[in-house]
C-alpha cells in the first residue's frame, strides 16, 4: 500500500468541440468511480469554486499511480502535483 496526496487542476480548452468536451467528462467519470470501486481513488474532495480536486489514492507503488494519472481522460488538460504520504509518528491508530 502506497497512499499519495494528488491535487488536480482542469483547464479545457474553451474552444474544445462541445460533443468532444462532454464524452471526455462522461469516459473521466467512469473512469474515476471504477477506481473508487476498485479502492484505488479513495477520497476525492472538490475544491470550491475551481475545476479542481484534491484526491487520496491508496495503490502498490508509484508506477501504478502514474499508470492512473496518465491514463485520466482529461490528463492533457491537467495540471496534476503529487505528494506521497506517510503514517504520522503522532498518529494514534
């Protein structure tokens, strides 16, 4: 297990064709809401009044993560920072 701290920030082009704009989102989605199922994605908060979201992602390593991220259907129109994370040595649990 691998818990990482991602904050995604959309920017689609204004000029993007309105059928194209709306089957990225829908396929984004999906996507999103399977590795939610799968446990992968395991929060994801939206940020207020951004298209923007902070995410925890709990996967085996790295590599796996980057699989994910790159394979976003919005990812070419991401701005997408990373932070892996650890348990807190003040952590009670």
């Amino acid at each position: 297990m691998a818990l990482f701290h991602v904050r995604m920030d959309v920017d689609i082009p204004r000029d993007l064709d309105p059928e194209v704009r709306a089957e990225t989102i829908a396929r984004e989605k999906a996507y999103s809401q399977d590795l939610q199922r799968q446990g992968k994605w395991r929060e994801i908060w939206r940020i207020v009044g951004k298209y923007s979201n902070i995410s925890i992602f709990d996967v085996d390593s790295a590599d796996e993560l980057h699989e994910i991220l790159w394979n976003l259907p919005l990812f070419p129109y991401m701005d997408i920072e990373v932070t892996p994370l650890t348990k807190h040595g003040s952590d009670i649990k």
